[in-house]
C-alpha cells in the first residue's frame, strides 16, 4: 500500500520514541490537585463551586465562559480548599481551584466498568450534549472544544473525518500506547464522530513507524466493523501530524491561508479525543484524566514512562513518581522537543492537553549564533511554503504589514525552519512573536467589521 504524505516541506529527526515499550502505568493521587480554569482553547471556564465545598471525582467544577470554551471537572473526591490565582506552566497566572484530595468517589451516573460498549445512539444531538457536558476538547494540541469543532457551520460539510495517530515529534508515545491499549474504544469513538458528522469517511492515519499500532487498529476496525473507516499508513516525515499536512495527505486538499479545514470538507481529531468522546459519550465520563510520557535523552530507560494521570496533579509530582528530575537535565519542555513549550514552573498543574514532561541533555544546547548564508534550507523545510529567513528579518525590522503579506501568520510554529539552519538562528522564537503581533492586528481589525 502507497504511504501517504504532504507535498512540501518537512525534515526528518530522529524518532527518539525511548517510552514506545512503556505500558501506561496508573499514578498514585496526590494530597492535593489544582484544576485550571484555563486548560482549553477559547473563554476560561467560571467555577461554580465555592472554598469549602465537598466535590466528587466527575462532578462538574466550572462551565464554559463563553461559546469557544468548555466544562471542567474534578478529578477527585475532596473539599475546595481555595479558588484564585496560580501559575501555569509557562509562569502566567491563570484560576486555578485547589482540592483537598479525600479519597476516589465518583459521581452518580459514571460508568468506570471496563466493558466496551460498542452500540451508538441514535440521536446526534445527545451525542453532541455528553461531549460538550463532559468537557472534551481536542488533545492534539488545540484543545479546541471539541463538541464546536464536530459542528460545521450552515453551508459546510465534512466529507472527511480524519483521525490523527501519526505522533510525529520525537520522544512523544503517549498516543502510541493508547493506539495499543484503547484500540477498540478509539475505533469506536471514531464511529460516535462519524455519525455526528453525517457518515461520512474516516480515516485513521498513523506513521510507518509504529507497525504494531497499525496491526491493531486494523484488526479492531474489522472486527468492529463499522462502515466508511480505514486505517491508512503515513510516511514517516515531520509534522505529518499537522492538521494541514494530514488533510494535504490524506484528502489531497490545500487549506487556503486564512481558512479552516472545514472549509475543505476536512474535520481532524487526535486518536486520544477519539478515546475521550468514547468515553463521553458511552460512558458518560468526563475527561478528568488522559496519559503523559516522561522521557528524554538524559534519563535511563527504567525511569521512562507512559502514565495514566488526573488533570490537575502537579508536574512536580509526577515527575517525583519517576525519580524526579535527572542530573543532566538542562532543559525541560511540555510536549516534543519541536513544538513544546519550556517548563519554566514545575509546581503548575497537569492540564487536559498536557502530553509529556521531557528532559533534554547537553546534547541539545543551541550553536552559537551565525550570520544568515543565504542557503535557503528554512525555505525548503517549511511545510506552509513561507520563506522563514525573510520573515525574521520583516520581525527585525518591525515591519508588520509586510509580515502579513507574506504569511506570517500561517505559520504552523513546527520548528523546520530552526531545526534546518546551520547558521543555529532561532528562526522560530523570532517568528512566533512576529506572528502572535500580526494575529493581534488581524483580530481587531475583524473586531471593527
Ligand atoms: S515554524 Fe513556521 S516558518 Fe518555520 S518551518 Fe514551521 S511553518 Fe514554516
Ligand atoms: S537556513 Fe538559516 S542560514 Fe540558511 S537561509 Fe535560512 S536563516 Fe539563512
């Protein structure tokens, strides 16, 4: 069979997947949690409970603050100790609610039995409700709300549901072991989002280099046998996982610059929101846990991991689980080393989207700095086809409006451009910045129309 891929750009850094054989182990609780207000794309959610008050693992603790927003639960039993201002992991502060954890009873009507339940509702609109009542958003990355997003507008249509199992940056295997360990309740989460979505095709996409999870995940869509999904092999290439890439990839479409992927019949949803909208919808369990790696190439293969965690657990904590935090270590990020954000506090709380702690070693200290060669190469690695070394000089020179003409902001932030200089410019962390100014302008300019 053909192995699908994007047409422009990409590199191809080595896989570096230590944790792949890791089975997901589940952690311990902690004595306390603090739950973010602010773990989705979209309105910070507004609690609605108050210091003092006993809560149960499930039991909604905030709603959506605005349409592009979601609810927000706890994920354990305990008492509200305390609601205000806490720093996440980048040091922003952001609402937190800190419980007093007491223990593990869930609220009524959550089904934590482990038997999969293959039938689909009927009706679409109380599939919509138990995504949108239990809090999933997409755990890509986005954390877009994820009951918006299987909702295309009037005058759009999905032709295609594609299911991203591709988990192309390096070290990350969270989404590896779900594809092996929740096979079947992603395949069935799959269908629940199809039928939503009218029935039209879906497509799993998962890369070359992980033949086990394509084995099964093949075998679980035969078995399941649900109409209109087949699992299709990706080239190994980074970011094959990029939501344009892999519409690129599979539909053979170009989302415009500016535009949506339901603009070209397109809706993508990560494999782990696929096990979360099962978990919604046919259990009625909202999403209060999901599984981060710890790995890295400064720390021994014992003390890597694939965990089962609760949002609001402590980085800290987790890491304390692994041995805590190896010597070595010289840099520690939130997601893969290509598009994951620096930890700069290791006491902020474990979000929805949360996917990895992932210490880096000497080995990945930055160059120094040279002069721009000319040479070209963050042209050719760009997957949008903007021209990086021009962009960082329209930065440098302040120029926003020729920034926009030429893209800025359809920068996807992969990091190929950065990761292809040999002249070590930090193309990227000049680029996002340039990009975080023109989708400012963009965003009140739209405000006045
Ligand atoms: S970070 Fe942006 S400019 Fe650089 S390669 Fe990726 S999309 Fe292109
Ligand atoms: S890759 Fe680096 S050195 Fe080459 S053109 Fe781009 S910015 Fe200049």
């Amino acid at each position: 069979m053909a192995k699908l891929t994007f047409s422009i750009g990409g590199i191809h850094p080595a896989d570096s997947k230590l944790a792949k054989d890791c089975k997901i182990e589940v952690l311990p609780l902690p004595d306390k949690v603090y739950v973010s207000m602010a773990q989705h794309l979209g309105a910070p959610a507004k609690p609605v409970v108050a210091v003092g008050d006993s809560v149960k693992a499930g039991q909604i603790l905030a709603e959506p603050g605005g349409f592009i927003s979601a609810y927000v639960h706890s994920p354990v039993s305990g008492t509200v100790k305390s609601i205000g201002p806490r720093k996440d992991l980048a040091g922003f502060n952001q609402t937190h609610i800190e419980i007093d954890v007491q223990g593990d009873e869930w609220a009524e009507g959550i089904d934590l039995s482990p038997e999969l339940v293959t039938a689909l509702p009927e009706d679409t609109a109380f599939i919509l409700d138990r995504i949108k009542m239990n809090g999933v958003v997409g755990l890509g990355g986005a954390t877009f709300p994820t009951h918006v997003k299987l909702s295309p507008p009037p005058g759009k249509k999905a032709d295609c549901l594609i299911l991203n199992g591709a988990e192309c940056e390096p070290f990350l295997t969270s989404d590896y072991r779900i594809l092996l360990e929740s096979t079947d309740e992603i395949v069935v989460g799959a269908a629940i989002m199809q039928k939503v979505l009218g029935g039209c095709p879906c497509v799993i996409g998962i890369e070359e280099n992980k033949p086990e999870a394509i084995k099964a995940v093949k075998a679980s869509v035969a078995r399941l046998a649900y109409p209109g999904i087949r699992v299709e092999t990706l080239r190994k290439r980074y970011p094959q996982g990029g939501e344009k890439q892999l519409i690129d990839a599979v539909m053979h479409r170009q989302v415009r610059s500016g535009g949506l992927p339901i603009d070209v019949g397109a809706v993508v949803q990560n494999v782990a929101t696929s096990l979360a909208v099962y978990e919604a919808v046919q259990k009625n369990k909202p999403l209060v846990t999901n599984v981060l790696t710890i790995t890295g190439d400064c720390i021994a293969p014992e003390r890597q991991h694939n965990y089962f965690f609760r949002i609001g657990m402590p980085l800290s904590f987790i890491a304390e689980q692994a041995g805590g935090v190896p010597e070595g270590a010289v840099k520690l990020i939130s997601g893969g080393p290509m598009m994951g954000k620096a930890i700069a506090n290791l006491d902020a709380a474990t979000v929805k989207g949360s996917s990895s702690i992932l210490y880096l070693g000497e080995s990945t200290r930055r160059g120094q700095q040279g002069p721009c060669i000319r040479c070209g190469r963050c042209a050719d690695a760009c997957p949008m086809g903007l021209e990086p070394f021009l962009l960082k000089r329209l930065w440098a020179a302040g120029d926003a409006s020729a920034l926009e003409a030429n893209a800025v902001q359809d920068c996807i932030e992969c990091g190929c451009c950065q990761y292809s200089c040999p002249a070590n410019i930090p193309l990227l962390d000049n680029i996002r910045m340039a990009k975080a100014q023109v989708m400012g302008i963009i965003r009140a300019r739209n405000a006045k129309k």
